[in-house]
C-alpha cells in the first residue's frame, strides 16, 4: 500500500492541479490586461491635459498681442473643422483694481466632461 502511493504522486500533475494553475495564470492574465488599460486611459487623459494647457497658453498669447481686452465672454471651437475636439471659453472681467482686468480661460474636451482652466491678469498700457 506504501508504494502504491508514491508510485501515483510520481506519476504526473493531477487534473485538479492543472485546473488550478491555469486559473491561476487566467487570473495574472487579467490583472495584467487591466493594469494596461488603465496605463493607456491615464496617458491619454495626461497628453489632453497637456494639449488644452497650450491651447489655453496660446489664447492667453494671443489676447496679450491684441491688446488690452474688453470685458465680456467669448466660446467656440478650438479647430473649427473638427467639433469633437477642443472647445474654449474665455472670460474677461474687470478687478477691484484699476487698470487690471482677469481673463480665464477654459479648454474643454470629451464633450466637455473635462477641461482645464488658465487665469491670468492685465494690466492697461
């Protein structure tokens, strides 16, 4: 009856132990295609982060090479052929400080579920 037993644990993986590691493989698979997922959702978000804060830099560039802005709100699209990218919204007000005016202005993306915000001061010539 001794070597009855040993001769069957020598002869090979049981059908349990194989089920067993190829769960446990299925479930190391799925951990790591998830973590992937979540890698590129994160890189995407960071690149559209990145690309609206230059938009939003640009806007601010352009308004300080205009001149002295009047108060008031301007929206529209970023790149007028393509409406499902970018949209901006800017805003000019005027501050308790003479002179001093505040423009904010917001890029918006994914329908604008998202969007990032710039604020910035002039002052009058």
């Amino acid at each position: 009856m001794g070597i009855s037993r040993k001769m069957r644990s020598e002869a090979g993986t049981t059908l349990l132990e194989v089920i067993i590691a190829v769960a446990v493989a299925a479930i190391a698979l799925v951990s790591f295609v998830t973590l992937v997922i979540s890698s590129l959702n994160m890189e995407d978000h960071a690149r559209k982060v990145t690309e609206a804060t230059i938009i939003a830099d640009d806007k601010l560039k352009e308004i300080e090479l205009l001149g002295y802005p009047e108060p008031g709100k301007t929206e529209g699209l970023v790149n007028g052929e393509d409406p499902s990218g970018f949209s901006f919204s800017l805003v000019v007000t005027d501050t308790p400080i003479n002179g001093v005016r505040q423009l904010d202005v917001e890029v918006f993306w994914d329908k604008k579920r998202s969007s990032v915000e710039l604020i910035s001061f002039m002052a009058k010539p």
